[in-house]
C-alpha cells in the first residue's frame, strides 16, 4: 500500500513526497482504495446483470454520507495497512483522514438514514442504486456572530470529491415549462426550457467489501454552454446566463423557499433528480428486457418523503407519452413499482404546491396528477383529494401511487393512520406498513468509537459488526465489575478527547468527569432544544440558591442548524449562546455547569459527540418525532436516554429496559388532549414558580442586557401559543434529570446500565430494516451468493 500511495502521489496528483501537502497525501491514500473497491463494484454489477437480479432505487433529496475515507477502510478491512503504510510515510494517519470535508449532502436524520441504508444495502448485497443531487454547496456553513446563527456557502467541493467518477456519457435532458398539445388521443410535451442531468458515479462497498452498490448524484449542466455570439458583442454576462441557470439547481440543499422563486427552485431541482434518475432506471431497465409490463419484477423505487413524489406521474408520462401504455395500466403499473417512506407527521412538512406553479412548471404533469386524482375518485367515491383548494398535496400523491406507504416506528406508523392519511388509510387498510428505522454498527460504533469497539471485539470477536444482536451477549458481563470497569474506561477516552477539542474549538474548558449532557439535532421547536435550555437555567438557579449541595457536575452541549428562514429556531439558538455566555463566566457554577454550542454541526462532529455522551436528549413533543436515529446512535456506544414516549423512544425503552432510561413527559394522547384546554401553557407557567422565574429572568433581559426585550416574542408564545408544550412537560423533565444527577454519581452503577444500553441495540441495526424492507415491500433479497453464481 506504500508503494500504491506513493505511484498515486506522483501519477495522478503529480507531487514527490517532499513537497506533498496533507490534502496531496489524504487524496492519494483516497484514490488507492478507490482503486481496492472498484473490482468489487464491477463484480456486483456484473453478478446484478447475469441473475437479472431486481434492483432497488432509492430516491432521496439528501444523502448525508459525511466523510467516506474511514467507511473504504473499515469496510474493505484496510484499516491495518492504511495505518501502517501512512506511518511508513511518515504521516499522521488521524490528521489526514480528517483532512477530507464532510460531503453537504444532507440536513439530518433524513439524509443520514438514506447513508446507513447504502451501507446495508451493500453490506447484504442486495442490488441498489441511490439517486439524489451532488449540490456543490449543499446545506449551509454554520457560524456565531455574537450569538447569533450567520450563514455561508458550505465549500465541500472546493477540492476534488476523491470517490466520484463523473459520467459525461450520462445525461438526460430534463424539460420545464412550455405546453402540451393534443393529438389523436395522445399528449405531448413541449418543454419551453431544459438542462441536462449529469451522472456522478460513487461506489458503496459494504462491509468486508463483498458487495458494491452506486450512489448516482445528478448535476445540472446547460443544454448549450456558452454564447459565444453574445460574448462577441460584449455581453458577457448574457454568455454566461443558460450555465449559471442551470447550476443554480444543484446548487444548494433546500433553497429558502419563503419567496415564489425560492419554491420554483425548490420544485424544479425535485423533478430535475427525479425525472434523470427514473429515465435512467427505464434505460437500464430496457438494456436487457423486452417487455415494459415486467417493470414491477425488475424495479423496486422507493421514494425518501415526499421530495420525490413526482416519480409517480414522471414514470405515468413515459409510460404514456413515450411507450404508448393507456392511463390506467401505466397508473397501476407505476404503483406495483413505487413505495413511499413517511417522515413527519407535521402538516407543514407534507408539501404542497399550489396549482398555478405546478401547471407552469409541469404542465404535462399536472394532467397525470388530475387523471390520477379523478380515477382514485372514481374507484372511491368521497376519497381524499390530490388536488384541494387549488393546491397539490405530494403526500395524498405519494400515498395513492405508493402499493406500500411505510412509517418509521411503530408509535409513528400508527399514528400515521389515525391521522395524516386516516382517511387513505380506511380505503386502503394493508397499505401502510411499518419498518422501523435503524443505524449502520459499521459508521455508528466500530469507525467512530474505537475505544468502545476494541473492547467489545476482544470479548465477542468481530462477527457482530454485520450481526448486531450478537450484542446481547453482552448483559451476560453486567456482573463483571472489571468489564464494566474496561466500559466506563472506554467512555472517559471519548470524554477526554472531546473535552480536548472542545477546549482548542469553542475556548470552553469542561473537565471530562463531568456528566456530558447532549442533543445534537436540526433545531426546531418539536424538538424542544427550548425546554432543554429552560431547565438548565432552572438548574443554574438553584445551584446558585444552594451552593452548598452536592451538585453532579454538567456540561450541556448543543449542536445543530435552524433553517435560514425559521426565526423562532434562530432565537432558539441566540437564547442559546447568549445564556452561556453568562453561566459560564459564573465563578459560582462554572465549576459544576458550563453550556457548549459547537459551530457547523455535522456528521463528523456527530462521531465525536456521541461516543463521549452520557446522557442522551431525546425530548420532543410526544407524537411529532416519527422515528429518530441520533437515539439509536447514542444508547448504542453506551449513553442512557432522557425521553418522552415519541418516536423510537418507545421501542428503544423497551429493549433496554425502562430501568436504563429516563422517561418523563406526557404521552401522544395525553397532548392532544391537553391542546384542547384553554389557557393550558398560561396555567402550566403559573403553577411552576421554578418554570415561571426563568421566564421572567428571560424576560427582563438576564441573558440579553444589551437587548432586554429580545427575547419577548419567544417568552410571549410560551405563555400564549405554547403548541409543542414545553411548558406543560418541563416540571416532569426537570425532575428527572435530578434523578439522572443521583444515578450518575454512582459510577459503577451508571456504567453498568450503559452497558446494557448498548448490549440492548442489535434490534436496531440497519441491516434489519432492509431486511424489512426486502422482505415486505421490494419484494427482493439479499442477493450475497450472486457473486459466487456468476463466478
């Protein structure tokens, strides 16, 4: 592996190693393990072929695959070598694998499950292709200025992506606009504008590189690139136009769509992955089959939310337009192929586009999706309609072209029927399904925690990182005071590299004996990062009440974006920053509670948090969170949970063990009974004296001097529009964390149920839910023999 290191050094980045930067020696290590998986990858696809295996599609608007370099070593077992090889070298093996940025892919749990089921997929060698966008910017730079969130293009492709390979043979011309004309019975679009789709091809090799899959990101490009007549008459700018337009679509993740430009952008990059990656499974489809009708028993395509939703009237229109199947057999046809993975159960989160920009951007798409709406009418009269008060609703679309609609835990899949789609649900009663979500062992625990994983190997071997029930092997040495010992060792490694970090990255200095507090998560009011920052006040309060009391030490670290145009979300973390601010620089509590909000979250600084975390924030309003996977992550490399009965919660709860985790809250019912109560949060303040002085302290500006009445409209919604009750749970919430406080003063005892968090969290491997998905929707299977067959 030197040598090979070496030959790339100087053959494709054209540098001796004198004179080679860390970014010279992390590309060439790169490009020689791209080199080790690309037989793989060939073999796979070459073995999918000759078995005329069904492939999956999985179709998402973020895959959040943060650095892959430790994903090719660790799972083409190359770890050894690497190291040995980077030190030969003379280099430090850590410093250039975190060299590479964090691909911007993704926002949060959405993109990063797509990431964990391409591990899966590949590691069970089930035949996939992901399909989504390589946004050149992706989801924004986080930064504080005086506290405040501020915003800037995230530069990831600044440098060359080391794993892509770019396909320019591969390019669909995708249309917008124009009209559509009539004729003989048979419709054609005339598209007024279009850019082409172009492939960018990464391998995903699962563990032990037995298989490898492709991750296929579309980036737009001009049909015509330049203007060489307008550049002639001095126009430059109008030389330019059609290539800066069209890069505007792959630009960046989740445009702000508050303004009408905004939405159109946000509607054309959906069709635009959409469109090129439906026409590409159709192309590759009909390279080894004669007949279209066959397509459900080649094709799986699963949509990721409702980002992707048009795939239902795409596959409709060239099913139609350009194979010339009549409506209603290319309507059925495309549901045998589509399923739809639900997300939310927030309303606001179900798109909908209203019909005028949908009929001038799509218009041929809009007829499918009236024709679709109108034969669901007629085969169900009184049935939900796609199409209501002049908007399209994309979750009701994905629904009723979905043969499979599936929720992410078992609370979030029946709520799902009792309210979202309730009424689909009674039409169609074995439609939805439930899959609960699951993490990769590969990423989530054997890159990220050595420490943790080395102990876990020396005692089971290493068979349980692609068989994580093996885990549970585990509670047998719950009894074993060294073993326990060597867990709660493991966790103070994590803890003093994280306190090291934190000290260099935020000049905050936490002593690692502390308990490690944490909720790292997209902010947002459901989530209630508010209610967590309220009872840290409470809790500064009393500390200084009673400094007397023998306080559990706390350090309280956030982490996490708040969409560009959700205001309340950056109050969120203004309130945030600027408490900190102040209870750090108490000498009072300074010893006992500090507050860390590290900038730019992402998965990288995920993979050093989560190792290094004792308690675990999984607080939102019971019946908002569908499912949750940063829960998963954390109970697995041995942190408890403080939680409501929401999401995955309830199943995690369940599998560790009521006693290893701490509930609090009210339930989902018992929400939506306390909403209907006048004047519920008024009378929640009132009867907490602890909730309502932290409130007025807000609210006289305690934390904001310099701006008093800053934070008036946030303490103002509490008291009069507290819609995820933050107020109503945070007495409950308060109380148990003064119970973690007694539990975790007890070490030997805390460690103990730590462990039986993580020896509890096989069920919640990925590799499961594929399986899941394998089994109850794509109808397909692992297809690990199929290498062994071709050969």
């Amino acid at each position: 592996m030197k040598n090979e290191i070496l030959k790339r050094l100087r053959y494709s980045l054209g540098k001796d190693a004198d004179h080679a930067s860390v970014y010279d020696w992390r590309m060439a290590l790169s490009l020689v393990l791209r080199d080790h998986m690309v037989d793989t990858w060939f073999d796979s696809t070459r073995a999918a072929y000759g078995t005329s295996a069904k492939r999956v599609y999985y179709l998402s608007m973020e895959f959040l695959i943060g650095r892959l370099i430790e994903d090719m070593i660790s799972n083409q077992g190359l770890e050894t070598e690497a190291r040995n090889a980077m030190k030969a070298l003379g280099q430090d093996f850590d410093t250039i694998v975190h060299n590479e940025p964090d691909a911007a892919l993704g926002n949060g749990g959405l993109g990063r499950l797509a990431a964990c089921f391409m591990d899966s997929l590949a590691t069970l060698g089930i035949p996939a292709y992901g399909y989504g966008i390589r946004y050149e910017h992706g989801l924004f730079e986080q930064s504080f200025v005086e506290g405040e969130q501020m915003e800037k293009p995230e530069t990831w492709l600044s440098q060359r992506h080391a794993w892509e390979f770019e396909r320019p043979e591969v390019q669909y011309r995708i249309g917008f606009g124009g009209h559509v004309s009539h004729s003989e019975g048979r419709a054609k679009w005339h598209p007024g504008d279009s850019v082409l789709a172009t492939a960018h091809d990464t391998p995903i090799v699962g563990w032990k590189g037995v298989w490898g899959n492709t991750l296929r990101l579309w980036s737009a490009d001009p049909v015509r690139q330049f203007d060489l007549a307008s550049f002639n008459r001095g126009d430059y700018l109008a030389a330019g136009r059609s290539e800066a337009l069209a890069r505007t679509i792959s630009r960046v993740l989740y445009p702000d769509d508050t303004t009408e430009s905004g939405k159109e952008l946000r509607l054309k990059q959906e069709y635009f992955f959409t469109a090129a990656s439906i026409m590409d499974l159709l192309r590759r489809f009909l390279s080894d089959h004669d007949d279209i009708r066959a397509l459900p028993d080649a094709v799986a395509i699963q949509l990721n939310d409702t980002h992707p939703a048009i795939a239902g009237p795409e596959l409709v229109r060239l099913l139609v337009d350009e194979h010339g199947l009549e409506m209603p057999e290319a309507i059925d046809l495309a549901r045998r192929c589509l399923a739809y993975t639900n997300h939310t159960l927030l309303p606001e989160a179900l798109e909908r586009w209203h019909e005028g920009l949908l009929g001038r951007i799509l218009p041929r798409h809009l007829e499918i999706i009236r024709a679709i709406d109108d034969s669901h009418q007629a085969e169900h009269p009184g049935s939900p309609r796609i199409l209501e008060h002049g908007d399209v609703r994309m979750g009701e679309l994905a629904f009723i072209m979905a043969h499979k609609v599936n929720g992410v835990s078992a609370l979030h899949t029946e709520l799902v029927k009792e309210t979202v789609f309730a009424d689909l649900h009674r039409i169609h009663p074995t439609r939805i399904i439930n899959q609960t979500n699951g993490i990769t062992p590969r990423r989530w625990l054997y890159g990220c925690n050595p420490a943790l994983r080395n102990l876990i190997s020396e005692e089971l071997g290493e068979s349980w990182v692609s068989d994580l029930e093996q885990l549970s092997a585990l509670t047998d040495k719950r009894g074993d005071s060294a073993f326990v010992a060597d867990f709660h060792a493991a966790k103070r490694v994590n803890k003093v590299a994280l306190s090291n970090w934190i000290g260099q990255t935020c000049d905050v200095q936490i002593d690692p004996d502390a308990m490690f507090d944490v909720q790292i998560k997209r902010i947002h009011e459901y989530k209630r990062q508010l209610m967590n920052l309220l009872e840290t006040i409470a809790l500064w309060n009393e500390m200084r009440d009673h400094p007397e009391k023998d306080w559990t030490p706390r350090v309280k670290i956030f982490g996490g974006k708040a969409a560009p145009g959700y205001f309340m979300a950056k109050d969120i973390i203004h309130l945030i920053n600027d408490t900190a601010s102040v209870i750090n620089a108490d000498p009072v509590t300074r010893d006992r509670l500090k507050i860390v909000f590290p900038p730019n979250y992402n998965v990288t600084m995920a993979e050093r948090l989560i190792p290094a975390a004792d308690l675990s924030e999984q607080i939102s309003t019971a019946g908002k969170e569908a499912s949750g996977t940063g829960n998963m992550k954390f109970a697995l490399n041995g942190a408890l949970t403080i939680g409501t009965l929401d999401g995955a919660n309830v199943e995690i709860r369940e599998h560790v063990g009521s006693e290893n985790f701490f509930l609090f809250g009210l339930t989902a019912a018992e929400v939506m009974e306390r909403r209907q109560q006048p004047g519920f949060s008024r009378a929640a303040i009132e009867a907490s004296p602890r909730l309502r002085r932290v409130l007025g302290q807000i609210f006289e500006g305690r934390f904001s001097p310099q701006d008093p009445h800053r934070y008036h409209g946030l303490v103002g919604m509490l008291y009069d529009h507290d819609h995820f009750l933050v107020t109503c749970d945070f007495d409950s919430y308060f109380d148990t964390q003064r119970r973690a406080d007694i539990a975790f003063q007890s070490q030997q005892s805390w460690a103990t149920m730590a462990l039986m968090n993580t020896a509890s969290m096989g069920w919640f491997s990925s590799d499961r839910t594929i399986r899941g998905y394998a089994r109850d929707i794509w109808k397909t299977r692992p297809h690990g023999a199929l290498l062994e067959k071709s050969a």
